[in-house]
C-alpha cells in the first residue's frame, strides 16, 4: 500500500468516525431539546465532502507525497480534534442549537470565531496539494467557499436567534 493510500485510509476512517460521534451528539442534543437550523444545505456538504474524498481516492491512492504538506495536514488535524473537544458533547456537523446554552468560548473559540471553518478550508486545499493535484485543490476549494458562506450564515443567524431568545 503507497503511502497516500495510507493517508487516505486514515482520513476516511477519521471522517467516518466523526459522522458516528455527529450522529450520536446530534441524538443527544435532540433529545435535551435542541433544535436543528437550516437543514436544507446539509445534503450539498455531505455530497462535497464524499466527492473530495472519493475523488482524493480515484487521483491519488499511488501519488508521491509532499512531506511538508503532510505535515501541516496534520497539524490540521490536530487543531482538528481540538475543535471537537473544545465543542464536547455540542459538536456535530449539523447546525444544532440547544436553547439556553451559553456559546462555546474555550479552546480555539477563545481566539477566533468558526475555527472548524477555517480548518476544513485549509483541509480541503492542503490534502490535494500534497498529492500534486492543485486544479483538484482549486476546485474543490471554490465549491467549498460557496458552501461556507451559506453555512456560517445560517448559522450565525441561528447563534444569534438564540442568542435574542435568551436575553428575553
């Protein structure tokens, strides 16, 4: 097995791993009276994600590997999992807002807002640009940067429709 293929294999199973720990946080918080927001765009971000992933798979299974990029990719992925600890039982790849909860200001969130965004950005470039597939990088990217701007937007109105609730 080529190294890439190894890289791929260990970021398929991270990212499997996270939709079980999104699916049982996204559960949990239903059931406490949470409350998901915008659902319609969440079907495009799934079809992206396994587009990228699927794609990375077909181009670069057996593509030589760039040792630097690698390793930002993988610091990546350490800020990654900070992310996630940070948000805890709140992270899920959903917008779900549980009324009452008071926003997240630890770890990453302390320093910048939407940390998890900026990661799956750099994510979404770095990993094809370690394989040598820049136009891939591109056009990923691109389809990433309109999703996005849907996404945050809808949920910083839901942060702050939650946000509005509680002040009353």
């Amino acid at each position: 097995m080529s190294l890439a293929a190894v890289i791929l294999a260990l970021v398929t199973l991270q990212r499997l791993a996270e939709l079980v720990i999104a699916k049982r946080n996204t559960a949990a918080l239903m059931a406490r009276g949470a409350v998901e927001h915008a659902p319609g765009h969440y079907p495009a971000i799934v079809v992206m994600h396994g587009l990228w992933l699927a794609g990375l798979w077909l181009l670069a299974h057996d593509a030589a590997v760039s040792w630097p990029l690698v390793v930002v990719f993988a610091l990546l992925q350490a800020a990654r999992i900070w992310t996630i600890a940070s948000l805890g039982d709140r992270w899920t790849t959903r917008i779900i807002v549980v009324p009452g909860a008071q926003p997240i200001r630890t770890g990453p969130y302390r320093y910048l807002s939407h940390p998890n965004y900026w990661i799956v950005i750099a994510e979404i470039a770095i990993l094809p640009l370690a394989f040598g597939l820049p136009l891939f990088a591109l056009a990923f990217s691109i389809a990433n940067a309109i999703l996005l701007t849907i996404r945050i937007r809808a949920e910083n109105e839901a942060l702050a429709g939650a946000l509005e609730a509680d002040r009353r």
